[in-house]
C-alpha cells in the first residue's frame, strides 16, 4: 500500500479532521479500512489468478471465503 493509500485512508476515517489527537474511535476506524485495503487486494490477485473457493468466483464471494478461512484458525 503505498503513502498515498494510506494518507487517503486516514482521512476517510476522520484522523485528520482538526488538530487533536485522534480518538481511538478513529484509529479503530482507520485500521478497519486498512485492513478492508489489504483483503480486498488479496481477493483481486486470487481473482486473476484464477483461484476459485467453489462458493462463487467474484471478489466478494472470495473475501467471504477469507474471512470464514480466517475464524477457523
């Protein structure tokens, strides 16, 4: 994710709205999107690459996949 990513990211989640600290609420926030970014770009490769769940080939079908993956660990 390059800085860009991430500067657009702190603002979507509020962070930079004034010039107090940021409340946890936004760095909760702000880490959720970060981690919505990330899955989102692993779910895209495994898309172009093919890779099937057999619970459905688009991007949100593999992300449900992912996070079921996930909870079993």
């Amino acid at each position: 994710m390059s800085r860009e990513d991430v500067m657009r990211l702190a603002l979507e989640a509020g962070l930079f709205d004034d010039d107090q600290e940021p409340l946890p609420e936004y760095l909760e926030r702000f880490a959720k999107l970060v981690a919505a970014q990330e899955r989102e770009k692993v779910a895209r490769w495994m898309v172009e690459r093919g890779y099937a769940t057999g619970h459905g080939d688009t991007i949100e079908d593999l992300l449900v996949e992912l996070e079921w993956q996930l909870k079993e660990k």
